[in-house]
C-alpha cells in the first residue's frame, strides 16, 4: 500500500473542521470553569475565550498586531483537554489550541525560551539533548544479555521505544519489561535502533508542523525499511503520534498496524481464552 505520506502533500491550514469548531464556539465560558491553567492564574488572558479570539486574529490576517507577550499566553494551556469534555457542543478544542501555535510559530512570536529547546530537539532527535548513538543503551543499563533485536533487522513488529523510556531511568524498567514479553511471546521483533527519532510530538506542541510531519515521515521509512507489519509502542504520547496524527501530518495511512503493548497482550490473551 502506498503512502500519500511520503509525497510531501502540501497541507492547508486552518482545515474546515478548525473553521467549523471556531464558529461554533459562543463563548459560554463554561469551559473557564474547567480550565486547570484559569483556575490557578485567574487571568482573563488564559481562558480558552481568549486564545479562540487570538486564533480568529491570525485567521483574519491581524497576526502581525499581535504582540509576542500576548502570543505566549498560546503556551501556558497545558493542551490537557479538560476544555474539550466540559464543552457541550463537544468542540475539538485541543486541535484549536495546536492551531493557534502553529500560527504562533509561524509568525515568530513564540516565547523565545522555547527556541533553544527546540534547536537541540532538532538537532538530537530527541528532546533531552542526548547523543543519539545512546537511545539503546538503556539495554546495557538493564544488564540485557541477549541484544538481539535492538538493531534493526526484518521482522513482523517494531517496537518503537520512545525518548522518555530510552533516555531516562525512571522509565528504562518498562523497556526491559517489553523485550521480555516480546521474547515470551515469541514475536518476530526489531527496534529501529539509533535510527528512531523523537515520534514529533513535542515539535507539534511547539508549533512546528513541518518539523514534526518531517520525523514522522522518518519514522515511517524506518519502519518500512525493516519490512514491519506492525508497530508496538510503550508510551502514551508515541502511540497518540502514530495512531491520531501521523496520518494527518503525511496525508495518507499508514502503511503498518500501531498498536500499544497492552493491545498486542490483549490479543494474546483474547487467542488463550
């Protein structure tokens, strides 16, 4: 199956749904009531009214009267969603929240702390500014014998390990835990070893689709490189990239099943049962 994906399809923004949620919004407020950020500021400028009227601003082409101390208030909402269920036009309120940053992105006014951090993501592949020749050492950490399958080779499944699981301690242990069952399981498993890249989601909170569409379609091409009909994730925020948004960043499927962990062991408990 080809994916549209790796054509580079041009993408429009904002898209219609995005239109859509913005008129249907009235400005009820209920959804301050809810807002975790509202709450602990009590700042007007914070509420999800407010940065519908921003997002409407950069729509009517009045971004450039923006200033950039008002632009940041895009990135103090911690995109939790809260919002999003007390709505009751169930309005798709986080994608108006990523819109907004990518418009603040784009029109050069996001808070400039955050220009550094996205130079070393870019730059590593990771957002911790670690050497990318370190993303299976975990394994060495864990005192893992046999490292087959951490280099990439042809195999049914990837497992995609994730930044935070490969570069941090505290969640190294649920790698360890993913290679065991996969072994149990006698899967036919592979990493991408050094060649995965951070799965996007940080660049998308950032503002920066084209940076966050041009890891996923690496990742993408990783994947198929090692002929893989399947891709297993650990973590919450890969398997939210690959399953919600990497088929809207690319502009077509993916050409793999994504499942998380506890899906693929489901499946094998369902087959015992």
């Amino acid at each position: 199956m080809e994916v549209l994906a790796l054509k580079r399809k041009s993408e429009a923004l904002p898209k219609r749904y995005h239109v859509l949620n913005l008129d249907t919004c009235m400005r009820c407020t209920l959804c301050a009531n809810i807002c975790p950020t509202y709450i602990a500021s009590g700042d007007l400028k914070v509420a999800p009214a407010s940065r519908i009227k921003l997002i409407k601003s950069f729509m009517e082409g009045k971004g450039e009267n923006l200033t950039r101390e008002l632009c940041t208030e895009a990135f103090r909402c911690t995109l939790c969603g809260r919002c999003m269920e007390s709505c009751p036009f169930s309005i798709r309120t986080v994608d108006l929240w990523y819109l907004l940053r990518y418009y603040t992105c784009k029109a050069g006014k996001r808070p400039e702390t955050l220009d550094s951090f996205e130079e070393r993501l870019l730059s590593n592949r990771n957002p911790y500014g670690a050497d990318s020749s370190l993303r299976t050492y975990w394994a060495e950490m864990l005192g893992i014998s046999d490292p087959s399958g951490l280099t990439p080779r042809k195999a049914k499944v990837v497992l995609f390990m994730g930044c935070t699981p490969a570069y941090r301690s505290v969640a190294q242990d649920t790698l360890g835990a993913a290679v065991a069952l996969l072994n149990k399981l006698k899967e036919s498993w592979t990493t991408l070893g050094n060649d995965e890249w951070c799965c996007g989601c940080p660049l998308l909170m950032l503002g920066n689709r084209e940076a966050a569409a041009e890891f996923a379609r690496h990742n993408v091409e990783a994947v198929k490189a090692v002929d893989a009909s399947v891709l297993v994730t650990i973590c919450a925020t890969c398997y939210k990239m690959f399953k919600l948004e990497y088929e809207e960043l690319l502009g077509g499927p993916l050409p793999f099943k994504v499942l998380h962990l506890t899906e693929l062991l489901s499946k094998y408990v369902t087959e015992l049962n």
